[in-house]
C-alpha cells in the first residue's frame, strides 16, 4: 500500500495550505556544525565535526533536486557513512527506501529505533484516517536498529539514543556530542515554545506527551545548545523548548499554530 507515499509527495501540500503548521528551517549552515537542507516541510539534517558528516533523516522519496541541494552546502552525499533516522514515516525515511529510484545516500549504514520494525511486516497500521488503515509504504535494505541508551561512536562523533515512543511506536531522539538534539517528530515548536506534535499526525499522543516529559528530565541533565525539529526548524535551546509538552500541538485558519510559518508547505 503506497498510499502514503502518494499523500506525501502529491496532496500533503493542498492538505497543510493555509494552515502554517510545519515551518522546516531554511537550507544552509547553522551553529555547532549543523546544516540543513529544507524539502518543502521537512528538515534532513547534518552534523558535521572534523570533516566526517553524519545525516539524521533522509527527506522525501525522490525529491527534487534533492542530491544538488545537499552538494551546494559542501557535503557530497556520496560520502555519508551514517545516517541516523528519528522514525520510519515517508518524509524521514523515503530518500533511502530500497524501492526509491535513486537512493540519497547510496554509501550510507542506517540506523532506526528497534520499536518502528512493527511497520515492515505490513501488520501494523501507520494510521487509520475515515475508517481507512493507512500502512507505512516505507522499506529499507540493511539497518542497524538502536534502543534507548545506546552510544554510538561514528568517526569521532558520539550519539546517545533516547527512545521517545507516540508519534510512532519507535521513534527514536538523536542527542549528538551531548550538544545538538535532532528531536524528530515528537516536539512542534513556535515562538511560545513547545507542545507535543498535532495529533493527526501521532499514532498515540498520550505515550507522545509521557515520553516527552522523560525527554525533558535527560535533557535538563545535557549541555544542549541547539535542538533541530523534523518540521519546526531549529531552536537554541532553553527550557521554552519543553514549556507546553502536556499540550497538543493545534492550528487553524483562524488560529494558526505559528504565525510566521509559511501559507504553502512549497513557499
Ligand atoms: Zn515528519
């Protein structure tokens, strides 16, 4: 079932117009070694520490001009070793699907929370939406799976596992050089902080907030600097970044979630 590979790529923007809900961060270079490459709604990002680039996410299937963009930040995708993904939905994970027609990062290891295998039998259900059982299209060659806790050591650069279970059943946060939190999908961030991700979006939104109050107290103990959202851009961190996460993300034409996010996910 492709459905939601054709939702992502063809009708998720007539969707989300107007609704100012997702606002991914611009392409380019930011602080602490991250870049990013915006696709439409959506953030893969890169970390970078002594030459050797890791990827967290991987983008949309067969976006556009998707490989260009990523050479024009001086990364060539060629040469991604790892690629670090928060959870197995379209937008995360189509740009290294084995049925992709070109794979972003040919030369990369994946590595996926343990908890999101449920999906790739095709027994467990993504979503269900009018009634409909929406199942997740995405498959992966080769993954490496991590759980909560694990260190990885990747060329020099060290990554900590924090399991954040609700938006998917596996979804996984990424805290990197103890500095640099790629949160996923689990937070949505706008100028009075954060809340837990828009329900339609999240498999189990109760887990969601449950687990972002554990991610909240692992955090506290960090030395964060920087947290890069899947669709909220990046943020400095303070404890704003926590401050609603008992709380959905909602959004309306009359009260959208962040003012200054742009009307066409495209825009
Ligand atoms: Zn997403």
């Amino acid at each position: 079932m492709r459905f939601m590979y054709f939702f992502d790529t063809k009708l998720k923007r007539y969707t989300m117009y107007g609704k100012r809900m997702l606002h991914p961060a611009e392409s380019g270079k930011y602080q602490e070694g991250i870049s990013a490459v915006r696709q439409d709604d959506v953030n893969i990002w890169f970390y970078t520490k002594n030459g050797r680039t890791i990827a967290i996410d991987s983008g949309h299937l067969d976006h556009k001009g998707a490989s260009e963009m990523i050479r024009h930040l001086g990364i060539e995708p060629d040469n991604i070793r790892h690629v670090l993904l928060t959870h197995s939905d379209v937008d995360h994970c189509g740009g290294v699907d084995k049925n992709a027609k070109k794979k972003l990062f040919p030369n990369a290891e994946l590595y996926l929370g343990r908890g999101e295998e449920v999906y790739f039998d095709g027994a467990f259900c993504r979503m269900i939406k009018a009634g409909i059982p929406l199942k997740n299209p995405v498959r992966l060659d080769a993954y490496n799976t991590v759980s909560n806790g694990e260190i990885l050591h990747l060329n020099g650069i060290q990554v900590e596992v924090i399991e954040v279970p609700g938006h998917t059943a596996g979804h996984v946060c990424y805290l990197v050089d103890d500095t640099v939190l790629f949160s996923g999908d689990c937070l949505a961030v706008n100028a009075m902080g954060g809340y837990s991700l828009f329900e339609f979006f999240t498999q189990n939104p109760v887990l969601n907030k449950k687990s972002l109050q554990i991610l909240k107290n692992r955090i506290e103990h960090s030395n964060v600097k920087v947290v890069c959202t899947g669709h909220s851009g990046i943020w400095d961190y303070s404890p704003k970044i926590f401050a609603h996460i008992d709380e959905s993300a909602k959004s309306s034409w009359g009260k959208p979630f962040d003012i200054t996010a742009p009307k066409s996910i495209r825009g």
